[in-house]
C-alpha cells in the first residue's frame, strides 16, 4: 500500500467529511490543518483499511481523531450515503472508494480478529484479557446510537467501542472497566480486548475497547421514558421505583469495588476549597458561554459557597464513573449494568481520572430521573399543570427509591449530606446546561428549569 500516496489524497476528502460526523467535537470552528501522525494499514488489497490518528488543527487549539479508512476499487452496495468521503482522482488509487471502514462488515471483522490474535502493526497494539479466546470470523455492524464514539457489534456476542477523539494515555473506561472486571463485578460487561497506540516519548493511548455484548438488555433511559409516557392516561403506570431502587444498589456495588480496587483518598481542607472553587468555574464559565444562565449565577455561587472545610474535610474521594445516567445503565436479566465510564467527554483525561466524592454519580443519576419526567413536558408551549404535578413526583419517588438502594447496599446516605448533593446536582445541570445548548438546542429548557428550581429553593 502506498500509504503517503493514499494519505495526501484522502486528506482533503476528510476535511469536508469530518465537520458532518455525530462524534466530531470541533463544530462550528473551521478547520485550520490536517495532520497525520501515523498511518497504520491494517489490511491490504482489495478491500483495504488503513488506520489514521490525524491531528486536526482550528486555531490554536487541536484534537486527534482515530479514523478508520475502508478502499474498495467498487464502493460497497449498501454504503451509507454518511459513510463515503468520495472516490480518489489521482495517484496509485485512482477511482477507489473512499468511506468509513466501521460501516464494512468485512473490515470490522478483520479489526475482531486482529483482537483476537493480539496483533501489533507498527504503533498499534491489540492487546486480550486473560479467559477463553476470541472467535475471529464474526462480521461487525456499526452500532445506531448517537454517540460519542462508535461503536460496532459483532453477532451478539461482542461490542468495539472505538474512541474517535484521543487523549494520551489510558481511557478511564478502559482502566476502570478493566479494574472492575479483574475484581469479578458483574455490574458492567466484561471487557474482553482493547487496542493502543504506542508512540515513542508518550503513554499508550487507548484506542478501542472490546466488551461482552449485552443482547437482552434494555437501556435504562427507554424504560424511564416509557414509564413516563404512561403518566398520560394509563389508569395502571408501572412502577419503576422498584427498578430505581435496584439501580441504586448497582450503583453502591459498583463504587465499593472501584473504592477497594484503585486508590482512594481523604479531602484535607485546601482540597474542600478546591472542589467548591471548580464548580464556580464551572459555572463562570458556562454563564458566558450560554446566556440563559446568567441570572442565576448569584445563587447558584451562594450554594457553593455552603460547602465549607467544615462539611467537607475528611470527605472520602474515590474513583467513580463520571458521567452516570440512565442511558449508561442497561436492565438485563440479571440485574442492572452500566456501561461507559469515560466521564463527561467535555473534560480533560487528567480531570476524569481525579478521585471524587462518590456522591457526584449519585446527583448525575438524580438529574437523569428528573431529565426523564421532564421530557414528558418538553416542547408543549403551556404544559398540562396536572401532568407536570405527576411528572414531578414521578422524579421525586424515583429519585428516593434510587437513594434508598444506594443507601441499602452501603453507599453513604446521600440525604445526609445535603449541601454537597445541592451543589453537585447543580454542578451538573450547569454541565447540562453547556452541553445541550451545543448539541441539542431543544433541550435547553430542561437542565435550564431544573436550574431555575435549583436556585429558587434553598
Ligand atoms: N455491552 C453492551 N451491550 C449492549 N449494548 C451496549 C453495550 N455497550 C454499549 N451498548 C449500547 O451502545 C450505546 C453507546 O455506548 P457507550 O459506551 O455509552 O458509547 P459512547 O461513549 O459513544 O456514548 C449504549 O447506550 C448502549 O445502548
Ligand atoms: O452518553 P454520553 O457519554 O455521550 O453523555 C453525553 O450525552 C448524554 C445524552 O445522551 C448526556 O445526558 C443528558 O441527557 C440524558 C438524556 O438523553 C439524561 O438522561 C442525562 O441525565 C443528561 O445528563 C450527558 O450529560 C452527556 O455527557
């Protein structure tokens, strides 16, 4: 494969494909440079796959994205119109195909078996968990959820998640669903495989993570949002209490493995003003970027500021999943799983990887319960105010039950730490409030009515 050659042609093509891509963080800024910086084929002929950490450059500021190049001399039938970036025009591939090589089931499959002999291929590495081997002629199909990244499920036996932008080092979903599985949970889907990057004077960067495919289970959000639905009319809603309350306990399960398998650690007082002083940021920087906020700000800062050394020092800080809610918590025959513990994407690798109070998962996931009942109300100009009642106490009763579990199987009592559970619900309803004005503009009025209430009731 003549990989400069194929490089400095598909380079432009992906300038005009990136921006249209669900995963690609850098909207709305133009793209200043491309740059490669390794280009790794992964299979050669006819299909080919070429993997490519590309450097994309706005301004001052740049990401890496892992991209993963399919050639054909004839573009696949069934091609998604989102998954081509053109045919080549010159050089050695001339009238090639050019797509996305996640949406070829065929070149998905050799990514699998690559996983399944632990490959290496110049930097990258395939690397397996200890326990019975990997089947190595599944095909994969791309996953259809809006994601972050994507992710590719093969039979339904296998989910690839492959990160699309990198950070140097270890995914925290990695580490901690790895730290997880080593300690026999079986609160989240056992990770299988994962593959790096490694280059010269830098950490392993993680690039894909394969886990057991969960095939009867249902996403926690779905099933949130059916219950809610029922609040119209259903003389018999179903009563998801009883699930919240289960979920609650997964969620203590989870922290108490993560507390004894990574390290943890105790707020001395500096570290209290630290985490009250982040949240302000936070917060200062939100409000200048979303307008809606502004008004709020004074209260919103009072309540940070009633977390004081006094509350805090001593406070157990540990490991956590970092961005829980009802989409990362899957109903299986089982029991609850949940998946995906990478954090907020928004945030820096180091800044996920900080110990927190375990606490901050339990106010993501009570901001999900109120996400779900609020969503029943979104878009209608003059809600039902009889509707918008049951929504509220379906929040409220859920969110109980779900602090109950938590409580049942030894997570601390959130109730007892009021201010703190206030201040980071409010932490992550200003991190709600950033992230829908960015990607879904009409969800806006939901972490924004919950911030209106957060700070008009102290
Ligand atoms: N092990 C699994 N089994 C079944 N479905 C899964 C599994 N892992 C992920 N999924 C599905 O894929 C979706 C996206 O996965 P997730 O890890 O949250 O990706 P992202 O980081 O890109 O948001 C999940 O919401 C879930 O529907
Ligand atoms: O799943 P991701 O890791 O990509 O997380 C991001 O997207 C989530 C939305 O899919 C977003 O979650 C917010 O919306 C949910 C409903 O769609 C709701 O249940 C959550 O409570 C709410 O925070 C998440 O914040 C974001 O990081």
């Amino acid at each position: 494969m003549a990989v400069g050659e194929l490089v400095e042609a598909a380079l432009p093509m992906i300038a005009d494909w990136l921006p249209g891509q669900r995963w690609y963080a850098g909207k709305g800024q133009a793209i200043t440079g491309l740059r490669p910086v390794t280009a790794t084929p992964l299979v050669t002929g006819d299909p080919a796959m070429l993997h490519l950490l590309l450097r994309v450059e706005h301004g001052e500021q740049s990401d890496l994205y892992q991209l993963l190049l399919g050639l054909r001399a004839e573009a696949p039938a069934d091609l998604l119109p989102e998954a081509s970036l053109g045919s080549l025009t010159h050089g050695p591939y001339d009238g090639a195909a050019l797509y996305d090589a996640v949406h070829d089931p065929e070149l998905t499959g050799r990514l699998l078996a690559h996983l399944a002999t632990a490959d290496r291929f110049g930097p990258l590495a395939f690397r397996r968990t200890p326990g019975p081997g990997l089947p190595s002629d599944l095909l994969g199909r791309a996953g259809t959820a809006e994601q972050s990244n994507t992710s590719v499920i093969f039979g339904t036996a296998f989910i690839l998640k492959l990160f699309r932008r990198i950070s140097p080092g270890t995914n925290p979903d990695l580490e901690l669903s790895l730290a997880l599985s080593r300690a026999g949970s079986t609160r989240i889907p056992r990770v299988a495989a994962w593959f790096e990057s490694r280059m010269a004077g830098s950490e392993p960067a993680t690039l894909g993570l394969l886990q057991r495919f969960l095939p009867d289970a249902e996403d926690g959000w779905e099933l949130a949002l059916d219950q809610v639905a029922r609040l119209k009319g259903d003389p018999s809603p179903g009563n998801f209490a009883v699930e919240a309350h289960r979920l609650g306990r997964a969620t203590a399960e989870v922290h108490r493995v993560l507390a004894r398998a990574l390290p943890v650690a105790r707020l001395d007082r500096e570290q209290t003003g630290r985490l009250a002083t982040g949240m302000a940021e936070r917060l200062d920087v939100a409000a200048a970027a979303v307008p809606a906020l502004r008004r709020y700000r004074p209260a919103l800062h009072a309540a940070f500021q009633q977390l004081t050394a006094d509350h805090l020092t001593g406070l157990m800080v540990q490991r956590i999943h970092g961005d829980l809610h009802l989409g990362q918590a899957m109903r299986t025959p089982h029991g609850w799983v949940l998946l995906d513990f990478e954090g907020e994407p928004a945030k820096s690798v180091a800044e996920r990887r900080l110990p927190q109070p375990a606490l901050r998962d339990v106010a993501a996931m009570l901001r999900s319960f109120d996400y779900a009942a609020a969503h029943l109300l979104a878009g209608a100009p003059q809600p039902d105010p009889q509707l918008a009642h049951l929504a509220a106490s379906w929040a409220a009763r859920n969110r109980t039950a779900y602090c109950a579990g938590y409580t049942a199987a030894g997570g601390t009592d959130p109730a007892a730490c009021p201010e703190l559970l206030r201040a980071l619900e409010i932490d992550k309803a200003v991190y709600e409030v950033v992230y829908e004005a960015r990607h879904r503009p009409s969800w806006l009025p939901i972490p924004l009515t919950a911030i209106h209430r957060l700070a008009t009731t102290i």
